[in-house]
C-alpha cells in the first residue's frame, strides 16, 4: 500500500533541553546513531524520560536535532518541516476530528492534497477494510469506542501513504485486554501494507510482541538495538538485561571459555568476550532454572509460592538471592520455605556480562 518502504537513519543526532528546576541544558538524547531497515517494525523501548518521545518528534520534525542529521530513504530531512516529510504520526489521544464521521477524518489528508473525489473515496474504503472497519464510513468519531478510534487513526495515518509510519505510544489509554488485542493488530495492519514503522512504548512486553527489533533507551542513549529474542538472551548489559524481562545476576569468575564459577562450582556459561580470571554477573532468567534434591548449586528456599502456571521460589546462594519460575508446577516437586536444595539450569541458558 505505501508507495516505498523507506528507511529511517539517524546520525549522531542530539537535542539538548533546559530543565525547568535547575535551568541547566541536558541531553534529551545524545549522540544517537540509528539504522531503521525499509519495512521494518522498530520500537523504541526505555523508561519514562529516557528520550523516546523525543526521538520520535524528532523524525517526524515536530522537535529539531541540536546536533547530527536524520536520513528518510536516504536523504536528509533536517529542513524539512513536519508536513513536507514522508511520515505520518499515530497520537496516543488519537487526535481525531470529533464533530466529523470516520470518512471525513480518514479523507482529510488527501482532501488538503486536492485528490479527485473518487480516488478518495476508494482510498478511504481500502483503508477501512485493512484496518477492521469496513462500511463504517458514515460512524461520528465521538460514538466510537476507544480500540476504533485508534483504528480511525491508524487508517487516517495509512491513507496517505507514507514512507514511514510513527507511533507514539499509541495504546495507552486502551484497557489491558485491549491493547494485546489491538498491538497483534497493529502488527498485522504494518505487514499487510508493507509499511517501515517506528514505535514508541515503556511497555517491554508489547515491544516484544510487534517489533523485529528493539532500541533500548536509557537517559537520553542507546543502550541496545536488537531482535527481541537477541536482547532477551544477549543483552549487551545489566541494563538491558533487567528491562527485558526479569534477570537474576549472580556474581561469578570466568575460568575458562565458555566456564564461570560461582562458590568454588564451575558452571557452564557463554562468557562471549570475557577474559579468563575477570569477575562477571550471570544472567539467569527465571526460567533458566528448575529446582531438584541435587545439582550445580546449592542453596536455601525463602519463599514459595504456587502462581497457577508457575511455583514461584526466591533461593538464596551464597549472598546472592535468585528469583526461579517453576512452569507447570502439577508435575513438579514443590520444595517450602526453609527446604535445602540445589539449583539446576537448563542448556546454554547462562550468560556472563
Ligand atoms: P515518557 O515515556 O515518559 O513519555 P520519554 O522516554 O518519551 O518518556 P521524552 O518525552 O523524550 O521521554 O523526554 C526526555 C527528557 O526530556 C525528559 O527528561 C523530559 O522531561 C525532557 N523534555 C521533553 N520535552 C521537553 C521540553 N520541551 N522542554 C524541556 N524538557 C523536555
């Protein structure tokens, strides 16, 4: 449906903004170098404040760099105000006309582009069928429920065809439910229009749940960018590690390739670049390990609890406290609090950083 998939790069861009408290400039963001594929579905993921937002207007053009240039299809846009760029801007208020139907709020764009009206109206019917609202041109935006207001913006996004599609957290004020229904969604709409989309979100689940790749943001930097499965199992640092997920560190020495160890036990472990003798934390994600009467590791049970899918246990090692999830735990021993026992972990699940 769009017209080219473009790409999105930025280089070495940075805006600097004056805290209102202290009066002094900070990075926003800072130094930013990015590489968004054509067609891609990238989601920048952080906390609040971490500069995603920013990020984001900054490419649309609603907030210029201080520093650096950003690149849509390969050539520089910085110049370029918002409307001359090839992007169109998904709102978490949606920003929909309220006093007008759905048709007129999808047509608008292409009416400010003085399209033949009979374009228009194919267009808009397109665009209401990709999106799940076929034949609802005549609806008033303010009868609709908030999942189709997001799709009325959505489709008021796609009808004019841009290189790139921005969304800036666009399932906020959805409920729960809603939004896990929605993003799959979102998903799908981008893939079937073949569209390049760039997402914002604090979300980490929902980023996982759309994205090719996620670029983890921390004050104003780029942490990480990277399949969501490479940044679950590979995070680049503790950061990274504890944002994705949840992450158990345990302090360990490396003692040969592919080997740590933890309270004088060696443990297998992918140790990447690390040299032999360094100290390192082991990445061990809850699931990365299952409890038994013998084992690796051994260690104390200080809390138990049965969370319908999972058996949740806290295990202290040593001074380390380490947080399992026993999955399906009807077929498991289950182990109380104050029980010896000894961890054991599943293949190629630690990680040193
Ligand atoms: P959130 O998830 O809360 O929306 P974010 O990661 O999108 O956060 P940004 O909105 O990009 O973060 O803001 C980055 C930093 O810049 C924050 O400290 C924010 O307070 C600050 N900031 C944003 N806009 C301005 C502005 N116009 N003037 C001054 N500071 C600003």
């Amino acid at each position: 449906m769009a017209k080219e998939k473009k790409g999105v790069r930025l280089e070495h861009i940075s805006k600097i903004y004056k805290d209102p408290k202290s009066g002094k400039d900070f990075y926003a963001v800072q130094d930013t170098n990015l590489e968004i594929e054509p067609g891609s579905f990238v989601t920048l993921l952080g906390p609040s404040g971490c500069g995603k937002t920013t990020t984001l207007r900054m490419i649309a053009g609603f907030e210029s760099p201080d520093e650096g240039e950003i690149y849509l299809g390969g050539e520089p846009i910085n110049a370029l105000t918002p409307n001359k760029r090839d992007t169109a801007m998904v709102f978490q208020s949606y920003a929909l006309l309220p006093h007008y139907n759905i048709f007129d709020n999808v047509a608008y764009g292409l009416k400010l582009r003085k399209m033949d009206p009979e374009v228009i109206k194919s267009k808009v019917a397109d665009i209401l069928a990709l999106v799940g609202l076929e034949g609802m041109e005549n609806r008033m935006t303010n009868q609709l429920s908030g999942g189709q207001q997001q799709r009325v913006a959505l489709a008021r996004a796609l009808v004019i065809e841009p290189g790139v599609l921005l969304f800036d957290e666009p399932l906020s004020n959805l409920d729960a439910k809603l939004r896990v229904s929605m993003r799959t969604e979102i998903r799908r709409i981008q893939q079937e229009a073949g569209i390049t989309a760039v997402y914002v979100t604090h979300d980490q689940s929902e980023a996982m749940a759309i994205s090719d790749k996620v670029i983890i943001m921390n004050k104003g930097v780029v942490e990480q960018v990277a399949t969501p499965h490479e940044a679950y199992y590979y995070p680049k640092n503790k950061f990274v590690a504890d944002f994705i997920g949840e992450a158990n560190f345990i302090e360990a020495t490396v003692v040969a390739q592919d080997m740590v160890q933890v309270d004088g036990v060696n443990l297998k472990c992918t140790t990447g670049t690390l040299s032999t003798g360094s100290r390192c934390d082991i990445v061990l994600r809850p699931e990365g390990a299952f409890l038994a009467d013998e084992g690796d590791l051994s260690g104390l049970v200080e809390y138990s609890c049965f969370m319908g899918a999972y058996q949740d246990y806290h295990v202290r090692v040593g001074h380390n406290l380490v947080k399992i999830q026993e999955y399906n735990p009807k077929n498991k021993k289950i182990y109380n609090v104050g029980d010896k026992v000894f961890l054991n972990f599943e293949e190629n699940t630690l990680y040193a950083l």
